[in-house]
C-alpha cells in the first residue's frame, strides 16, 4: 500500500490545526523575545562593565543606540521565522489532522477512505497502519453482519415458538 499515491497534492490552507501551530508560533515570539532581552542586558552589563565611571543611564542609552541596528532585522525576520515554522509543522500536524478526523468517523461508522500522505510529511507509517487497521474493521464489521443476520432470523423464530410451547397444557 503507497501512502504517497497523492503526493503532488498541495496543502490548501496554511494552517492546519490552529491550536498546536499557533502555540509554536507563539512559543517562538516568547523565544525570540527573550533572546532579544537577553542582548540587550546582555550589551547593557558589558557596556557598564566597560565603563564603571559613567552612570548606567549612559551605558543604556549607548545600548539602545547599537539596538537600533539589530532591533528591526529581528523584527523582518520574526514574520519569515513564523512563517517556516508553520509550514514545516504543516508536515507532521497534517497528518495528525487527517488521522484524528478519519477515526473519528471510523468510531461513528461513517464511510472512511484511505489516508495518504504527501511526499514530505512526516509519520507516513501512520497512514500506513491506519490504512490497515481501516481494512480489517470493514471486514470485520461485515462478517459481524453477515453473521448476526441468520443468527437474528434464528432467534426470532425461536422467540416464536416459546410462547407456543408455554402455552401448551401439561398433562
């Protein structure tokens, strides 16, 4: 069974599951944050450090100053960060997403097709598994069909002739 039958499919939306990616999204504002923080105090130590005549206010302004520079490329690049970040989450909530929604109607009895996975998602054995755990359920839910029907039609007619029997004198 290839999970990649649809391979050349190209996702429609960009995100997929807005609870798990917008959390990755903004983990990465609070890292990037953070990091940015930490330059800055970073710079701002080193610089009264550097200087133990001049007050603190000196050494943050100067810091400030330098912070001008690099300050707006992290600003450029959060947007491209976040971006990446969300289409490489893409190739494992994806699937995740197809999977959760397929057992879910595999649970309610709904008809279910085969998952497939696109070229670069991850967890393709996923599908995979899936894919054969869906076969053996069809198969088994019409065997247990098939074999409830006779056994259905056997116990009515015996449901039937009880009363008939216990309707009969004894003697």
């Amino acid at each position: 069974m290839n999970s990649t039958a649809n391979a050349s499919t190209a996702r429609r939306r960009i995100l997929i599951d807005s609870g798990v990616q917008g959390t990755l999204v903004r983990r990465m504002a609070l890292y990037g944050a953070s990091t940015a923080i930490y330059l800055l105090v970073s710079f701002i130590l080193s610089d009264t450090l550097s200087h133990p005549q001049e007050p603190v206010s000196e050494s943050l302004l100067r810091c400030l100053d330098e912070a001008i520079f690099w300050a707006p490329g992290l600003m450029l690049l959060a947007p491209l960060f976040a971006y990446d970040l969300i289409h490489i989450s893409n190739r494992f909530v994806g699937p995740m997403f197809r999977l959760r929604r397929e057992l879910r109607k595999l649970t309610t009895g709904e008809p279910v097709g085969p998952i497939f996975s696109r070229q670069d998602d991850f967890w393709a054995d996923a599908s995979e598994s899936f894919n054969r755990l869906r076969e053996e359920l069809i198969e088994l839910r019409a065997w247990n069909a098939e074999s409830r029907e006779p056994t259905e039609l056997a116990g009515t007619a015996e449901s039937n002739a009880t009363p008939a029997l216990k309707q009969t004198p004894p003697e």
